[in-house]
C-alpha cells in the first residue's frame, strides 16, 4: 500500500478541483479564440461609410455604433440608416459582397434645404459634403443634384474672404480746400466669422468711418459681384455720422 507521505506536490495540484477548473477554462479559452479567428476570417466584405454631417451616426441593421470609416462585416444584406438630430433620417438597403469594398455616401438635410451647412461651426461638415458630392468626386448615392448645386453656390459666396479686406473709398469731403487727390476710406469690409455677433459661417464685418447708410454699404459688396443677402453683415458705425 503507498504512502500517503511518498505523494508528490505536483500529483496533489494534478488533483485538485481548482487545476481541473483551470484546465477546462483554458480549453474554452482556446476554442473561443478559434472561433474568433474563423468568424473574423469570414467578415471579408468591407463598407466604407462617407456621410455628412460629419458626426452623423450610422446604424446597419439596426446597430448604431458606426459613423465615418471602413469596417469590415459579414457578408449579406444591410440596411444603412443615418441619423442626425435636427436632419431628416435616411435609409438605404446594399449588398455586400464577399471580397469587395461597398462604399455608402449619403448626406442629410431638413425639408431638402442645406440650412445646416451655412450654420457657423459647421464648415468641417460642409467639407464633408462637398467631398461626397463635388464634381470631382461624384460618389454620393443620392440621385439628384440638389446638393451639387449648393456646393456650387456655397462655393462661389465662400470666395468673397480671398478678396478682403475690400475698401471702398470717397474723395475727401473738404473737396477744394485740400484737393481731389485726397480720398478717405470710408467703408471697410473685413472676414466677421470670429465676432462673437457671427451666428452664421458666411459673416462679413463692415466699419463706415463717415456715416454712409447700411444700404449703400451693401451695394458695395453686390458691386463686386457677391449678394449682400448671403451673408450676415456685421454694421459698425465710428467717428463721424452724417444727419438724417
């Protein structure tokens, strides 16, 4: 008969409980993790989504946790929902096909207007829309134009700030006594979007130095061939003002 005293360490940690809990946790472990690999092998249909707002969330199948990026997913049939609050949701039904890269650009408005996009703070979500739908890139799922042609507006208003400061200015309101040669600035338009009275992206700050009505200063802006009506005008009267 063995001793009870000739047994090992080893062979008692052998028979414990708590080394066969060990063992069976660790075989579980490795068959998970098999698993992992196989599934993971098997999400070979890759989704690039380009929406815009830039921090829209995008839903697939219902799950939200996706927003502006490339995944990697199983493949098969999805419904692609993206939301903003504020924006109208949209939803689109794709494909994906295994090996292949599908490429979601969907954009989203209120009511069809691009209201959201001229807001101040928003440009980093316009450059969105504008990638999704500009002529060069042309990539958006949307099969109409709205989008393109406001980029196109958009654009050309936004090309008003590589001219400023723009000065307009008068001859001197003395005339004679010191002579035409003599001119004042009497309107100055300068970039307004970092005033605090800015609300919109499109601001321009104008200062009259002599007085001149607010209408004539956006006859101004209209002269160099921009519409007064697409901005929000930032009007600073200083020094002299002319009597009614």
């Amino acid at each position: 008969m063995q001793n009870s005293d000739n047994v090992s360490p080893l062979s008692n940690i052998i028979k414990s409980k708590w080394f066969k809990v060990v063992v069976i946790v660790d075989i579980l472990a490795f068959i998970a993790i098999i698993i992992l690999v196989v599934y993971n092998s098997l999400k070979n249909a890759v989704i690039s989504i380009n929406v815009a707002p830039l921090d829209a969330k995008v839903a697939l199948n219902g799950k939200a946790d996706y927003k502006n990026g490339q995944y990697s997913l199983l493949p098969g049939k999805y419904e692609v929902t993206v939301s903003y609050d504020g924006l109208d949701s949209k939803t689109i039904s794709i494909n994906l096909e295994p090996h292949s890269v599908t490429t979601v650009s969907l954009y989203l408005t209120k009511d069809g207007d691009f209201d959201y996009y001229e807001q101040k703070d928003n440009y980093a979500s316009y450059q969105k829309l504008y990638s999704i739908v500009s002529s060069e890139n042309n990539r958006s799922s949307d099969n109409d134009t709205s989008a393109e042609k406001f980029v196109s507006s958009f654009e050309k208003k936004y090309s008003i700030f590589k001219d400023l400061p723009i000065i307009d200015k008068t001859p001197s309101p003395y005339g004679l006594s010191l002579g035409s040669r003599y001119q004042y600035d009497i309107l100055t338009i300068k970039d307004g979007r970092a005033l605090e009275e800015c609300t919109k992206t499109l601001c321009l700050q104008i200062t009259d130095t002599l007085g001149s009505k607010e209408d004539y200063a956006e006859s101004v802006i209209d002269k160099f061939g921009y519409n007064h009506n697409d901005f929000q005008i930032i009007y600073q009267k200083v020094g002299y003002e002319s009597e009614e």
